[in-house]
C-alpha cells in the first residue's frame, strides 16, 4: 500500500499509543520503529518458532530484536523469504514469493537453483503466545504471498525482477495493536506442511542459504516495558485503537 495512503491512519493509531503511554508516564514518548526476527529453513522441518526478545538470544545478521525493559506496539506484521550468499553476509534479500526469491537471488550473482518446496512456507499459518495465551491465532501466511509485476518478459529468469517490491506493500496492518514487553514471554510460531524428505536448501549450499523472516512495524517506547502492568500486575490496555 502506498505510504501516503496508510500515513493518516497510522498517525491516528500514533496520537492513540501517545496517549495511551503518556497516562502511564509522561517521559515515555513511542518512536515508529521496527522488529525483525530471522531463521534459517531447515530440509523436512515445518515449525519454527520466532522470539522478538533480545535476551533469549535469537539473533542472526539482520535480527532488530527488543530490549529486556523496553516496549513495542505491533499495527503491521509480514512474512517472507530470504536469500543469503555466505560469501557476502550482509546483502541478503527478502521476497514475498518463491519467484521473487528466485529473481533476487540471481541479481545477487547466485546460480543457485531454489527448491520449490520453499512455496509451502506459504501454506501455513503464524500464532503468537504471550505466555499461555495465545494473543494471535493461526494468521494464515497465504496472505503474505504476493507476486509482483516482472521488470520485463522473456524466457530468461534472471531479468525477471520486481519492480513495484517493497517492505511497505508486503506488510499485513492489523485492525489492533498487539503489545510486546521486554518482560513478556513472547513468541511467534510458524507451522506449514511439508515431508520429512522436502528440500529447502539449495543443493550447492553452503554458497546460498535460504530463510524467513518476520518483520514487524510498530511504535517502540523506551523503557516502556517497566509501565505495562500497574502495581496489581494487571496489563494495561493497548489494544484496539480509537
């Protein structure tokens, strides 16, 4: 979606978490930021679990993880695939389908061939535990499936490449925002079907690895973690913007 469509509605949501913050404390101030959480696909497994929280340790080249006393309120979430070269860590890519993978990939200078068994990541769907309770129940990934228009047609794959790509488009707003702590035990799921025997590494690895990604858009607060519960322990309300 274009920027200048969604801007008026996320400063909406803005002045809400400001207010919504500042009855807390008001040296606390929400900043727009972002979390980004990856993993390395591994042949025949299905399930992987994404932890946004620094401190456990889930951290990899491109991680922005949360920090243990901070805050952020999640309004747009995405999945995708990634593509990393391990001779040049650093200049991965993200792709919102296989054959946007594969196109991005072959800019990079790979030759790698990309199983198609990678598509099923989209065949799935994403949960999110807070504690024991499950604050995101099976958001099917089959939403963050999209194609994109190619640069120019023919037969050769390699000038196939997205044009109208961007983090922005491929990120799915939620009608709430949905609050992670520092101090929380937060993590997200992802389950999608495969075989025992289904390959997701290209066979030439480790010249190419291949991954997913969850990023988050959202408002960071500092130190906001500290002021989510009141002095009963109960969760302050985040959720559900005016």
């Amino acid at each position: 979606m274009n920027n200048q469509i969604i801007a008026p509605f996320l400063r909406k949501r803005w002045e809400y978490a400001n207010k919504k913050v500042k009855a807390l404390n008001e040296t606390l101030f929400p900043q727009s930021s972002y979390i980004r959480i990856d993993q390395t696909l591994s042949n025949g497994v299905g399930t992987y679990v994404f932890d946004p929280m620094r401190q456990n340790g889930q951290q990899g080249t491109y991680g922005q993880l949360l920090n243990r006393n901070d805050l952020f309120l999640m309004y747009g979430i995405g999945l995708q695939l990634s593509y990393e070269l391990t001779a040049n860590p650093g200049a991965g890519v993200l792709a919102s389908s296989l054959s946007d993978l594969v196109a991005k990939a072959k800019v990079l200078g790979s030759t790698d061939t990309i199983p198609v068994g990678v598509q099923s990541v989209f065949n799935g769907a994403l949960t999110l535990q807070t504690g024991t309770t499950q604050t995101l129940a099976a958001l099917e990934t089959k939403i963050f499936d999209i194609s994109h228009q190619a640069a120019n047609s023919g037969s050769d794959s390699a000038a196939v490449v997205s044009i109208d790509s961007s983090i922005a488009d491929e990120i799915f707003y939620t009608p709430e925002m949905i609050a992670f702590a520092g101090t929380k035990e937060q993590s997200f799921q992802l389950k999608f079907p495969c075989a025992n025997t289904t390959v997701f590494q290209p066979d030439s690895s480790p010249k190419g690895v291949v991954g997913v990604s969850i990023f988050m858009l959202g408002f960071l607060v500092k130190n906001g973690a500290l002021e989510l519960e009141n002095y009963k322990g109960d969760v302050n309300d985040f959720l559900a913007p005016e």
